[in-house]
C-alpha cells in the first residue's frame, strides 16, 4: 500500500473542473438537472453517506461559503446540516449572510488546531480576496506576495476537532470533513482522532503541502482505512474499512 501510495501520480488524476464536462449537454440533463452529479464529492458524498435528510459535514476553512466554494451547491440542493467553521472575521460576516437562514447549520469564527486555546493567523490581502494561513511562509513563498509587510498577524480562538464536534452537537456519524486551510491540511487531519471519530470522507487540498507532506498525510489516512481519488488540486478520502 505504501509503494502505492508514493506512486499515486502513475494513477492519473480526476479532474472535476467545468472544463472536463461536455460541451453539448443532453437535452434530457437540461430538462432534468436533478438527475445529474455536479460533480465527484457529491457521487461520493450520496454513495457512501447518510441520505439527504442525516447527512451531516464538518466544512474547515468556509471562507465566505461563495467563493471556489465545493459545498455551497450541494448544501443549497439537499438541505444537509453541518458545522461551518472560519478563523477570518471578515470572511465569517460573509460566511453568515451567505447562510441566513439555514437552520441547520451551525457556524463559528474559530480556528481548528491540535490544542484548544488560541493561535495566530496570518492574512495577506490581494485586492478582494484575503488569503489566511496558520503557516506565515506559506503567505510569503513566491508568487504570493512580496514580503512580510503585506501580512498582518491575529490571534483567534482554536478548538481541537473533538472539543468543535462537542459544541456543534454533532451526531456520532460523521459523512463529509471538507478542509481548506492554506497549506495547513495535514496538521488540522492529524489532530482529528480517527480511531474515535471516522468520517465517510474527508476533502483536503493537497496542491499546497510539500511532497513529503503529501505522502505523509495519505500514509496517514491510508493507515486508517481510507482509499483516494485525486483531482487537480484536492484529495478525496473514501473510508473503506
């Protein structure tokens, strides 16, 4: 499995970008969009979760549920509950008028780490659109920025993910943990206890950690009974044990 998993790229990836669908639809999907996938997480998320009306998500990194959002659809479409989290107050004013409304949600300006407590973020301002990360080098490598001068430092409530579980009231069964956390993945994965809490699937950005990093985390995950698909820039983790 771990020589496996050192050669993931000779898998091939998945790509789920709008630019990897047909062109030309079938009328038939037109007319009945209902019955089409929009795309892998939503196969997964129906195949292996809960139905509709128990589904139940853990979103870290929610930013402000619109943009380059994976989940905002398919919480729209299927009424599923969950636990929103994003340490940015900005962003988590957004993130709430984004959500007016959605009785079953439940969202908290909170950072997820391996202590409860508090904890820095770092935040780089590129016009709009605020980048955060609990890593500062991350926010300075280059292309994403041009020095430290850009990056303001805020500390932030932090919860473990047990003690976040706990007061979301979230069920015993976990389907979906969707992470997009700036470089921080593997840390925020590591610090769930998956011998005690074992979601269907989590989501994960993996276009930002280092290769070491990478086959870490999924040695990690693989060791606790989850298989993958990889897309261009994230990785889904489909427990199977």
């Amino acid at each position: 499995m771990l020589r496996q998993l050192r050669n993931l790229r000779d898998l091939g990836r998945i790509r789920t970008s709008p630019r990897s669908f047909r062109r030309n639809k079938p009328q038939f999907l037109v007319a009945n969009p209902e019955l089409e996938f929009g795309n892998l997480l939503e196969f997964f998320a129906l195949g292996f979760g809960n139905r509709h009306e128990d589904f139940y998500f853990v979103q870290i990194g929610a930013f402000d549920g619109v943009d380059g959002d994976p989940l905002n659809e398919l919480v729209s479409r299927h009424q599923w509950a969950g636990v929103l989290v994003e340490p940015q107050r900005a962003a988590f004013e957004k993130l709430q008028q984004t959500y007016h409304g959605y009785e079953r949600l439940r969202l908290l300006n909170v950072a997820i780490g391996p202590e409860d407590g508090e904890t820095t973020i770092y935040t780089r301002k590129s016009g709009p659109i605020s980048t955060a990360s609990m890593r500062q080098e991350f926010l300075i490598k280059p292309g994403r920025g041009s020095g430290r001068s850009e990056i303001t430092a805020e500390r932030v409530t932090c919860l473990t993910p047990r003690t976040l579980l706990r007061e979301a009231g979230a069920p015993d069964r976990i389907d979906l943990v969707q992470i997009d956390a700036e470089g921080f993945d593997f840390e925020i994965i590591k610090a769930f206890d998956l011998d005690a809490v074992r979601p269907r699937i989590i989501r994960y950005e993996h276009i930002l950690l280092s290769e070491t990093d990478k086959n870490r985390c999924l040695a990690h995950l693989a060791a606790h009974g989850y298989r993958f698909l990889l897309e261009d820039s994230d990785t889904l983790a489909v427990l199977t044990d």
